[in-house]
C-alpha cells in the first residue's frame, strides 16, 4: 500500500477560528500543483482521508476535484494536530496492499506520523505546508517497517 501524507496548503488569516481558517490563494495554487503531480505520475489514488479543519478539507477537494474522486472523501479525527498516530494507523489497517490512500492533515502529527511509519522517531520529519510524503508499506502494517519514497514540497 502506499500511504500518501500531505499537509494542507498555506491558510489565509482571515478567519475567526482556527477550525475555519481557509487555504489562500497561494495554497489552493500550490495544492493544484500536487493534484498535476498526481496527475502526471498517474497515481490513481483510491481514498482520501482527510481532518475536519476547513483547510484540510479544501486540500482533500482540490485533489479529489483534479482527480475526479471527490466521492471517495472522508473526514476523520484522527487527522487532527493533537491525535494518536496509532488511531489513523490502525484504521489505515482496514485497506488492501494494492491501494493508494491520501490522508490530508496537519503539523505536528504529520511529521510523527511519518517517522512512526518508517521508524525513524530520532528524527522529526519537515512537512511544511503542501508537502507531500510518500510511505509504502505491506499490511498487516507494522510501525516502522514502511520505506519513504518521496518527501516533496510544493509551496
């Protein structure tokens, strides 16, 4: 399975709360320009999973849109900057070894999240905004036995 990880695009400031904070302008052209990366490698992506927060939400549009699977779209918590890594993970344990999940969240969970996958909590993985990491791993997942394939910034 490759699990591909990506922090949403860079937010406006013009929100009343932080649960409301939409991509800009340069984010959304930004996230575009991750959908072409999809789009030109042809990865087919099968799911996306993606955090509540408005912004990770217009990242995960963005994709879906581009990649036509806005239907393949759910939100989960577990995305959330203060969650467990092992909550997504063990959800991440539900697909296929031939599948291809997009999960869309925030710092510092995405950066843990990675290092816990490939086993390299040591140390901290940079995921700024609109990075894109690429882990594969085998199921039945095992924390630390996945390979990063790519770790790409697109800002």
């Amino acid at each position: 399975m490759n699990v591909y990880i990506l922090r949403h695009g860079e937010v406006s400031h013009e929100a009343l709360t932080d649960r409301e904070r939409p991509l800009s302008d340069d984010g959304k052209k930004a996230i575009d320009r991750t959908a072409k990366y999809f789009t030109d490698a042809k990865i087919q992506l099968t799911k996306i999973i993606t955090s509540p927060l408005l912004r990770a939400w217009q990242t995960a549009q963005i994709i879906g849109d581009n990649l036509k699977i806005s239907d393949h779209i759910q939100e989960s918590d577990f995305l959330l900057s203060e969650s467990n890594p092992a909550d997504i993970i063990r959800e991440l344990k539900n697909f296929r070894d031939d599948e291809k999940v997009l999960l869309v969240g925030h710092q510092p969970f995405l950066s843990l999240l990675t290092a816990i996958l490939i086993g390299n909590t040591a140390e901290k993985i940079g995921m700024r905004t609109s990075s894109l990491a690429c882990v594969e791993i085998q199921q039945p997942i095992v924390e630390g036995k996945g390979a990063l394939k790519d770790l790409i910034n697109f800002q």
